[in-house]
C-alpha cells in the first residue's frame, strides 16, 4: 500500500528535521553573545530557543515512541484487517495533533526570540529556522489529512473507494515530501549562515 512506501520515509524525515539544533548553546559566552555577538537580550533569546528545543525534544521522544505503528500498519494491510489499519491511522492522526501543539510552541518561542535586542544575524538565523519548523508542520497537516482519509474510508472491499483512497494518499503523501524539502533548505540555509559567522569570527581572531 501507499502508506506503508511512505511510513518509513515521513517518519525519518520528520526525525531529521525536527532535530535540527537551533545553535543557542553557542549562542553563550561570558560576554553573552557567543559566535552571534554580544547584544543586551542575547540571553534571553537564547532561554526562548532553548526552551523551543525542548518542544522539539518531546515530538522527537513522541515519534521514537509510535516507529512501530508503521510495521503495524503494514500487517494489517497485508491481512486485509480493515479495523486494525483504522484504528493505527487514528493513532497516527493523534499523533501528529499532538507534535504539531509542541511545534507551535517552539515556532511561538522562536518568534518572541525574534523580537529581542539581539545581533541581525541571529535574528535571520532565527527567522530561516522559524521558517523551516513552520513548513515541517504545514507538511505534517498534509500527512495528518492523508491518515485521516484512511482512517475514515480505508475498504479493502470497495475496489472503487479504496482506490479513491488510495490516490488522496498519495497526492497528500507527495505534498508532505515537497513540503517538507523547502523545510529542509531553509534548514540548510540557516545553518550556512551560521558558519558564515562562523568563519568571519574565526578570521578576525
């Protein structure tokens, strides 16, 4: 089935992109700026990302903890057990609820972060991360939707509505993955900005 060519690969992706570091360790120093630079609400901002950090810690933990609903899914499939893959895409779906309210957090978090007196490049670095963590969440609301279409009409006896469903899914599934590919440049672009800094710091010791 669909879900399950998809299960393994939603679930890792999502796994590296929400571990992504926002970096506010090195944010730290006694001069309070670190590699961004000292500026009065550095620290401040750097307990607002932490704290972001934390959120993304618990859907991580969420995640690890439910891996094997994807075998279980796969099982009932192969079995035709209807009432079983039902009842793991409602999980599924739960799930999902539950790691997007931690993810609003941290993008809330990371916002107010945003808003402080601190250096420009940790504000845009802030900002392309914001922007990471906020398309994982508009992906996973497309992952969250293809869960519920199974969930509510899954029929291995309907040829005509489980092909129906079948298609949503994958419609859904390819969006989740697009989605979630502008999430990880974003990612990818903070982070170049980062060791940008880096590497100016560095060169001017």
């Amino acid at each position: 089935m669909t879900f399950v060519t998809y299960g393994k690969t939603w679930i890792i992706a999502f796994l590296i992109a929400i571990s992504f570091s926002l970096i506010a360790g090195s944010c730290k120093s006694s001069g309070g700026g670190g590699v961004f630079g000292p500026t009065d609400d550095t620290q401040e901002a750097v307990k607002l990302v932490d704290s972001a950090n934390e959120d993304l810690t618990k859907i991580k933990v969420l995640y690890d903890e439910n891996e094997g609903k994807r075998q279980e899914l796969k099982s009932a499939m192969e079995k035709n057990d209807a009432a079983a893959a039902k009842k793991i895409a409602d999980d599924v779906v739960y799930l999902i609820n539950d790691g997007a309210s931690n993810g609003n957090d941290a993008v809330t978090k990371i916002q107010k972060a945003q808003e402080m007196n601190i250096n420009d490049d940790y504000r845009e670095y802030l900002r392309l991360k914001e922007e990471s963590l906020k398309l994982q969440l508009e992906a996973f609301e497309q992952y969250r939707m293809a869960a519920r279409t199974l969930r509510d009409n899954y029929d291995p006896k309907n040829n005509t509505l489980r092909e129906k469903v079948k298609e949503e899914f994958k419609t859904r599934s390819e969006n989740y993955r697009t989605i979630m590919e502008k999430a990880r440049d974003y990612s990818s672009r903070a982070n170049e900005l980062y060791k940008s800094v880096l590497r100016k710091q560095v060169a001017s010791n």
